[in-house]
C-alpha cells in the first residue's frame, strides 16, 4: 500500500486557477466531491440501476458552490486521451446526464483553457464573466428597461419585428461588448505603439500623429460544429493606406479599402467544447433536434453559465488569436 497524487498537474493548475479567481467572493471550490454529496433525490424520482450506482460510487473534479453551500456549476478536467476510452467516454455521458438532470452546469475543459495567454487563461475568463454578469446583470436590464419605457407602441413593436429582440434591447449583448477577452486591447496597443498598426481598438490614439498601417479583425467569420466542440473562425488583414492619416481605418468603410492595399491577410480557427452528450447512442454528426424527433429526448446539453456560453468565449478568443497571429507577423516582418 503506498500514497499517491490527488489531482495530476493538469487538475491542480485547474484548481489553484479557480480559487484564485473565486478568492473573496464567498464562492468554494471542492476538488473530487462525490456526486452523492452534490444531489439529492426528489421524493418519487426513479432513476435506471447503474445511474443510481454511478451516483453513489463517482465524483466531480470540481465544484463551485454559493454562500449557502450549493453547488452553482461543476468543471471537469478532460486529459488530451480522455474521449479515445470508450469506458471513459460512457462514464462521462452519464455523468453529464446527471448533471443535466440537476440543472447543474458542467464545464469540460482541456489544457487548452489553462494555457497562459498573455498570462491570463481562458479559465480565468469564464469564471470572471460567471461573476461579473452576477454584479451587472440587474443594472443592464434596468437600463434597457428604462430606454424602453422612452419608446411609443410603434417604436417597442419594431425592436421585436418577426420575433427576433434588436441587440439594443438584447442583456447579453450589452455584457458582451463590456467583457471582451481582457487581453485584446493589450495586444491592439502593442500593434500600434511597436509597428504602428492601428486598429479600432488600439487606444489611446495619438490625436496628431500620421500612420499608413491598419488592422481589421472579423470574428466570428465563421462557426461550424465538429462533434462536440464549436470551432469559430477569425479572419484578419492588415492594409497600408496610400496616403498617410490621422484617427482610425477600416476596409468596413468603402473610402478606406479603396484607398488601401492589403498586405497581409489570414486565418485562425480556435475551438472549445460546446456540447456534451447526454445519451450514448447520439452521433454529433446527427443534428440533435432529428434525435429529438425519433426518441422523444434531447441527446445533448450545453455548458453555459449566466454570462457565459461557448458561443461568447469562442468568440471573443478567436478576436485575441487574430490579433496575436498579427503582432507575430509583424515582429517577424517589422512592416512599415
């Protein structure tokens, strides 16, 4: 009989990041609290043999619990080997079932969310959105509140035209635009102050000072699903003016491009997990609501937290790659 490691290096970078974000907050993490622990049975709910077994006998990396000792939502660390056990793979589905069942949000994340960029981790990110909509939230919807209540029928009535809410009127996209990947700016601003490239969110700008470079990030420019993770595109291009200007440029604006010439241009994909199986018979390349229809039961759920989504974080990181695949271009090329 020997000792041996609690958590392996991945698991522990993942928790020391976890109660370091969540330090002061009255948010605990547990690390390996059996799922037993986490539910509770309701009176009269049935569950199949091994599910009842799996309850008793398995456990989550990661819980994150309130100031009343429940559990808010789970993370659980998936190594680069994880989905090519297919023992593995069936524990996990009856976890993330479990989960589900309990409207407990289950996070999967892989090294990938522990990488430093620009010594901030993705991880860090989520959990700093899960708080921050946590304080903002209700101020965001009285807002829109309020401007609504300025508005005629007519005008209230146009901002939900073919049942699709304007973005104006929209509480995710307001927290969106005020929680970009933290690290954007810093890198927009080293484009500008060690190349002068400019770009829109290169700031402070120099009121008076002539530039001939500038930098367009699209993102998403493209999303698509394979399997279980979302993979979105982000596209950038770099065009030198052929005049110089002061203030920002965008090939968005018809003038700019055409008075412009690219000079370079390319593409990043970044990808997460977006969705976690439920039942072990779905194939993702299945469109779940053609599941849905044969079986009477969604195949998936989805890791989402208030103010944070898959699609959010894919997104705004995407930005950051393009941006970091830019700066290295141009401290390799050194443009002018």
């Amino acid at each position: 009989m020997k000792k041996q490691r609690i958590l392996n290096a991945s698991e522990t970078r993942s928790e020391d990041i976890l109660r370091a974000a969540l330090d002061g907050t009255g948010y605990r993490v547990f690390a390996r609290l059996p799922i037993a622990k986490v539910f509770q049975r309701e009176t009269g709910e049935t569950l199949a043999k091994r599910d009842r077994e799996f309850l008793k006998s398995s456990e989550l990396d990661f819980v994150v619990a309130n100031f009343d000792s429940i559990a808010e939502f789970a993370v659980e660390f998936d190594g680069p080997f994880h989905q090519l056990d297919d023992a593995q793979a069936f524990r996990d589905v009856r976890k993330n079932r479990l989960c589900s069942m309990a409207d407990l949000p289950l996070w999967r994340i892989t090294d990938t969310e522990l990488e430093e960029f620009d010594r901030y981790t993705i991880l860090e990110f989520i959990i700093m959105r899960f708080l921050s909509w946590r304080a903002e939230s209700g101020d965001i919807n009285f807002r829109i509140a309020a401007y609504i209540s300025t508005l005629d029928e007519a005008q209230k009535t146009a901002l939900v035209e073919r049942g699709i809410a304007d973005p104006i009127i929209d509480p995710a996209v307001h927290f969106d635009i005020a929680h970009p990947f933290p690290k954007i700016k810093d890198v927009a601003k080293r484009l500008l102050d060690r190349h002068g490239i400019v770009s829109l969110l290169a700031q402070p700008m120099p009121s008076s000072k002539a530039f001939r470079l500038f930098a367009d990030i699209f993102a998403p420019s493209q999303e698509h699903f394979d399997g279980h993770d979302l993979v979105v595109r982000c596209d950038y291009v770099v065009s030198r003016s052929r005049e110089p200007f002061c203030g920002t440029k965008t090939i968005a604006n018809g003038l700019d491009r055409k008075s412009s010439d690219i000079v370079k241009k390319g593409a990043i994909d970044f990808r997460l997990r977006a969705s976690l199986p439920i039942v072990k018979d779905y194939d993702p390349k299945e469109a779940p609501i053609e599941y849905f229809m044969r079986e009477g039961e969604m195949p998936i759920s989805f890791p989402e937290l208030p103010g944070v989504t898959p699609h959010d974080i894919g997104e705004t990181v995407s930005e950051y790659l393009g941006f970091r695949e830019l700066e290295k271009w141009a401290d390799k090329e050194n443009p002018t």
